[in-house]
C-alpha cells in the first residue's frame, strides 16, 4: 500500500496554522510577505505557531526578495533567532548572478542548521543548471526535499521536468523528495502521483478569498481527499 503523500501549505500566521492543521496539512512552510514570494517570519510568529499547532513547521530563511543571499551573516543570524524561538525545519536557496548555486551562502546558513532538516526552494526553477545544482548540494547535511515547479514560470511548463526528475530517484543527487508547488491544481495530482511523486505544496490554493484572506480548513480538505485518493 502506497505511503500517504505528504499535503504542505504555506502559513503566515497562527490562524493559518490552525486552519491548515484542521483540513489535514502534514506540514506548513512559514512565511512573511508574499508580495515578495516569502520572506522569514518574525521570532514571535514562529513561536505563536509552534504553541498553536503540532505538526512540522519549515522556517523561510529569506531577507529580501529575489533568489541572492544578501548579508549572508544576516540571514545566519536570522536563523539562529527562529531556532531559538523553536524552528526545527528550515526552507532555503540562494544563486549568484549567473544563476548559479551559491554554494558559500548555503553552507553558512546549514552550518548554523547544524543538522536541522531543510527544504532548498523554488531557487531550482531559476537555476542555470539544475542537475548542476542538485549535484553540488547532495552531501549537504540536513537537506532532505526540493521544492520546484519544474519551472520558472509554473507546473503547467514543468511538468516534463517534474517526471524525469522523478524517474531519477535514487540517482546521485536526486535522494531528496520532490516537492511539487508553484502554480500547482488539483488536476496535476494524478499524473505526478502515477509518476511517483508524492509530496504537494500549496498556497493560494488553500485561500478562495486570496493571499487578503486566511487559509481555508475546507480547501486544504479537499487538496488532502484528492492527494489520499490518488495512489502512486
């Protein structure tokens, strides 16, 4: 029997924590700002949602919009404040100009992880190579899930690059979990699932009433109902 797949939805603050955990979400991804694609959320907003909810949290680790690290030292520091208010779990990703993997930046900022499980972002999709990349951060420790579109610009374009991503696990540098979000519909479920994808990333998805609007229990039921009913 198929495992079940693994339903996150992005939560920016406790009463979407609350909502999400109700319709069945295994895990939020936690942010600020969406209109600059998420940025990390206060000391006090972790520690508001780690009192209110029990399922995984992973942390946004991002000062400013775009995929640059910035004052690596800043972000570091950031991620010491959130682990000490209670952040466990970690989302990341940072490229040089040339689209490269900033390796640099990603090795400070896991080393402060120290071990701590993350997620690298949709910085893939962005990415001047993604095999490249993938392959330069295999043995980084702690780095366990991908989230990607398989595209820069939605699932709808890189859903090719989704399946054969998927038909390449096992593969040096494709251990981690494909976590599929960024213009994601309930209608791309059963092809990733046939592929063996088995994790789904969703945030305007889970708000009818858009990102003014908190997340809707209701929704993300149904995201949770279409994702068990479809087995890989």
């Amino acid at each position: 029997m198929s495992k079940r797949a693994v339903l996150e939805v992005i939560a920016l603050d406790a009463e979407d924590a609350i909502a999400a955990q109700a319709g069945g979400a295994d895990r939020l991804e936690l942010v600020t700002d969406m209109a600059a694609d998420g940025l990390t959320p206060t000391v006090s907003t972790v520690a508001a949602i780690r009192a209110a909810v029990d399922i995984p949290v992973r942390v946004m680790l991002r000062l400013s919009d775009g995929f640059g690290a910035g004052d690596v030292s800043r972000v570091a520091r950031a991620a010491r404040e959130v682990r000490d208010a209670g952040a466990q779990e970690f989302v990341l990703g940072f490229l040089d100009v040339a689209g490269e993997v900033d390796l640099a930046a990603v090795e400070r900022v896991v080393e402060v992880l120290d071990g701590c499980r993350w997620t690298f972002h949709r910085a893939i999709d962005h990415a001047a190579d993604r095999d490249a990349l993938r392959k330069q951060l295999a043995d980084l420790p702690g780095l366990d899930t991908y989230l990607t579109a398989g595209s820069a610009v939605g699932v709808d374009e890189g859903l090719p690059v989704l399946l054969a991503e998927a038909s390449r696990a096992g593969e040096p540098g494709y251990d981690q979990q494909l976590l599929v979000g960024g213009g994601l519909r309930l209608d791309h479920v059963p092809g990733l699932r046939a592929a063996g994808i088995d994790a789904f990333h969703i945030g305007g998805a889970a708000r009818p009433g858009g990102w003014g609007a908190p997340v809707s229990a209701d929704a993300v039921r149904q995201w949770r109902r279409v994702v068990d009913e479809v087995r890989g």
